[in-house]
C-alpha cells in the first residue's frame, strides 16, 4: 500500500504548495478539508496541519479533533496549525502588536530538533501572520526563534509533533525544503518511492484491474493531460481504448491536424471529427462569456454522445482530472462544487450508462508531465502550454464568427512562434492572444485605417492559481507586433497585458 502523508486544509493559499513540495521530495501526499478527515491507517506515515486565513480565536475557526492524530502520528504544524495546538493545549495566543509578514531570520536554532538537521543559523524564513504565541503550556519546547517572534517554532514533549509559525513551503524560506524533507525522512521514516516509474508500474496495475476486458473511450483535447492519460491507458489495455477528438473550430491553427499527426506513431486509435460548423452555428450572436462557455459545452457534449455511441461495447469513459481539479471539488467551506466544466464531459457518463476512469486524478500538473516524459512522451506534447477547453472561443471576446477565428488563428501563429524562435516559449507558463471588440485608427501606407485590436498575454505560474505576467524583452515583442500588423488582414494595433493575478485572471473571458 502507498504511503501517505496526510495534509490537513485549514483554507490557507499555500495549501498546494506544501503538498507539491511533499511530493518533490517523491513522497505521496493527500490533501483533505480539516472538517473531512479521512480514516486513518498503517499507510499514513505523518500529518501536516497547514496555515489559514483565520485566527485561533476568531468564533468560527476551524478546530477539529486531533486526539485521533496527536501522539499517534508524526505531526508538523504550520502557521495556524502552530497557533491551534497552543490553542487547543492551554496556552495564549493573540495579535502580534504588528503583522508579521514577509522575511525574517533565525537567530535560534535547536540542532538537536530532527527538523533542523542540516539548517544553518540565521535562516531566512517567509513571515505571514496576524497572532503570536504569547504563552505556550510547559511541554512545549521552543526550537527556534527570531528576533522578534521568540516562538517561532516548537516541539512537544512525549510526542512527535513539532511546529512552525514560517512558512517552510514557499520560495523565501531558504532551507524550507530541507525542514519539509527532515520532517518526512527523520521523523515519519518515509521510503520516498513516489517517483514517476513507479506511478506508472502502479497505475497500469490498477487500471487493468478496474476495467478488465472492458472498452473505453477518451476525449482527446491534445494537451498535457488527456495526451499522457491516452499513452497511460493504451499502455494497460491497448486497443481496448478509443479516442475522440473534436474539432470545435476553435483551435490554434492547424491543431487538429497535428494533434492527429503526432498520435499516428503511437499506433492509438484516434478518430478525428470536424464540427466546427455545428459550434459556430451554436455560438451565432452569443456574447456573455459564461452563455459561451455553456454553448460550447453542450455542442461538444452533442458531438462526443454521437460519436461515443458509435462504440457500442464501451463500457468506460476516461478523462484527464488532475489532483487540483479534485481538490477545487472539495473546498475547505464545505459541499462539493462542480469541477471546471471545460475540464470534464458533464453529464455524459451517467447519459451513456459508462463508468468513469481517471488515471491522473492523484496528480499535479508538473507530475503529469515527469509520468510522460517516464512514458517517453515528445518534450514539444508535454512541454506545451495551458490551453482553455473552450478554446479561442475565450480569447474572442463579444461574438464569434468564423472570420475572427480565422484572425486570431493568424495572429495567435505569429505570436506562438515567435516565442518558440526567441527561445521564450519554454520561459513562459502560458501565452496567448485576445481579439478585443474595439477597433483602433490607424495608417498603413498613405491610407487611414480603422480595424482591429489585439492584446499579446504571457504569464508565469506554477499551476495557475496565481500568475505574474511575463517580462518579455522589449525587442520580441516590437519584433512580433511589426509582424502581425503587417501580415494579418484586419489587425492595425497590438497592446501587451501586464496585469497579474490576483486581481485579474489569466484568460480575459
């Protein structure tokens, strides 16, 4: 049984973060809502509490019963979860007589403490707290301090339990992943055998397991995660797997054809349907982005049934979930939300009486990307940006017509390319252009035009959550907009999006 470090939600934005620095450490971790503790057995080798947007002493912050985990398994506290054993143990904790946030240093260190091991002094370490320790009960023992904050990390006597009011899981902790890495090695013992050889070994076992002789079909989209889900699944059942995949019109140029192209060598049984007159004819004078969105959803749900049906043995439907998308499913709030409609087939399962089958819903997206490059996936499949299930469909904002489509595919092509001949493509998280609904004067020649606007975006991220916008050298970006002005019929002026997010999204719709 795979071994598992049990990570409890307490709603703070790190949350993830923590979890993917667990498993870079190639050790299996779990994320689960403070209010929805799993049960707990021989596979969970240690628990992190992780911060929160709450204080202790708020009236509904979380405090759930840990008598079933303290002393009973290896616990690291972070931030809030610091402040809540201090809390639920008797000691005192309010505010700080100032927010302590941002960088610091440790000019206290216990060497003897496991999770210190090869922590040098004076440590920078990520402040990001409204409440102190002011008082903690005798059984704590301090571990580690700065010049401000003498608590800021302790141990508690006759148990492993150990805390810490810094963030270890972010960048600005410098030897955050040495604590995070002690934690897991000297205190819970773990074999760290999370890799993506033995991902796959594992999940070919299972899969062959839960569908037996089975058919399934796939909804192939051609990016990271339904790609290496269709390699994963052909590699545990071959031919019993059929994809679909959809042109909806609203690809990048010339995507359909080489998504089929790249899946020819795999000997994968891909069919390939051109509806992307059934989806413009769907999106005619449609605008509100979310109405988009639906139309889109319902028009691919349409041509998916018709073409799954077809396949009348199937027994399965297999989608590319991701771990991020399960967890978004299961907020720290409460109630299961729908997942990103763009990421599954809706509906569709239980429409067609067909199980589901998830083969990557254990992983993040960096993750995916190491189990393809395990299946020996092309580095240009697995290496490709973020693309919206909706495709240009969002990045066309108002109406959609086949002539913008046609624009922005040009537009998008100069844009995509560049960056691949500048040596930038691999630098960015993800990049994209948006068609404006505005059209701007300009001159061309001795002639006054009046056509459209694009704007080029380019952000990086780890998994999208949050995004900083991309500081591409100003020659690129003169160099790509000449080029577009000058090659695409109907465009006379591009902008640059240096918005991040928060506050604004990465797509415009």
């Amino acid at each position: 049984m795979q071994e598992c470090i049990l990570i409890l939600d307490f709603g703070s934005q790190y949350t993830q973060l923590i979890a993917r620095k667990v498993r870079e450490n190639n050790v299996y971790c779990e994320i689960h809502p403070y209010n929805h503790i799993p049960p707990l057995d021989n596979n969970i080798k240690g628990v992190i509490l992780s911060g929160s947007p709450y204080s202790v002493n708020d009236p509904d912050a979380p405090k759930p019963d840990l008598s079933g985990i303290r002393g009973k398994y290896p616990v690291l506290a972070v931030c809030y979860g610091a402040q809540l054993l201090v809390s639920l143990s008797g000691g005192k904790v309010a505010s700080a007589k100032s927010r302590e946030y941002g960088r610091a240093n440790l000019s206290y260190i216990d060497h003897s403490c496991p999770v210190f091991k090869n922590v040098p002094a004076n440590s920078q370490v990520w402040m990001s707290h409204g409440d102190t320790i002011l008082e903690y009960p005798a059984n704590f023992h301090i571990t580690c301090s700065t010049e401000s904050v003498k608590a800021c990390g302790y141990s508690i006597e006759g148990e492993p339990t150990y805390a810490l009011q810094f963030h270890p899981e972010v960048y600005h902790s410098t030897d955050g992943f040495t604590i995070l890495k002690n934690f897991l090695t000297e205190v819970c013992h773990c074999q760290a055998d999370w890799t993506p050889d033995n991902f796959v070994k594992s999940c070919v076992e299972d899969l062959r397991r839960q569908i037996g002789q089975e058919e399934v079909i796939l909804g192939l989209s051609g990016g990271v995660d339904s790609s290496v889900a269709a390699v994963l699944l052909h590699k545990a059942i071959g031919k019993q797997l059929h994809c679909i995949f959809v042109d909806n019109g609203l690809l990048r140029k010339n995507e359909f054809q080489d998504v089929l192209d790249s899946f020819k060598g795999m000997d994968i049984d891909v069919k390939g349907v051109d509806a992307s007159a059934l989806f413009y004819k769907a999106l005619e004078g449609v605008t509100e982005p979310e109405a988009k969105r639906k139309a889109i959803g319902k028009t691919f749900i349409d041509v998916f049934e018709a073409e799954a049906r077809k396949f009348k043995s199937a027994r399965f439907l297999a989608q590319g979930t991701i771990y991020p998308d399960v967890i978004e499913s299961a907020p720290v709030k409460g109630p299961s939300q729908t997942i990103k409609s763009h990421h599954n087939v809706g509906g569709l399962p239980e429409k067609m009486n067909l199980k589901v089958v998830e083969p990557l819903r254990s992983l993040f997206k960096d993750e995916v990307r190491r189990v393809g490059r395990s299946l020996a996936l092309p580095d240009r499949l697995l290496n490709r940006h973020p693309f919206p299930g909706p495709g240009l469909g969002i990045r066309i904002l108002g109406d959609i017509t086949a002539e913008k489509v046609r624009i922005l595919q040009e537009v998008d092509a100069i844009y995509i390319d560049g960056l691949r001949e500048a040596g930038l493509y691999d630098k960015v998280w993800q990049a994209g252009a948006i068609l404006l609904p505005v059209q701007s004067v300009g001159v061309m020649g001795d002639e006054r035009t009046y056509e459209r606007v694009v704007a080029l975006r380019a952000v990086n991220s780890t998994d999208g959550m949050t995004a900083d916008w991309s500081r591409l050298p100003y020659e690129f970006l003169a160099k790509v907009s000449n080029e577009i002005i000058n090659k695409v019929r109907g465009v006379n002026r591009v902008v640059y999006d240096i918005s991040s997010k928060p506050p604004s999204t990465i797509e415009w719709e």
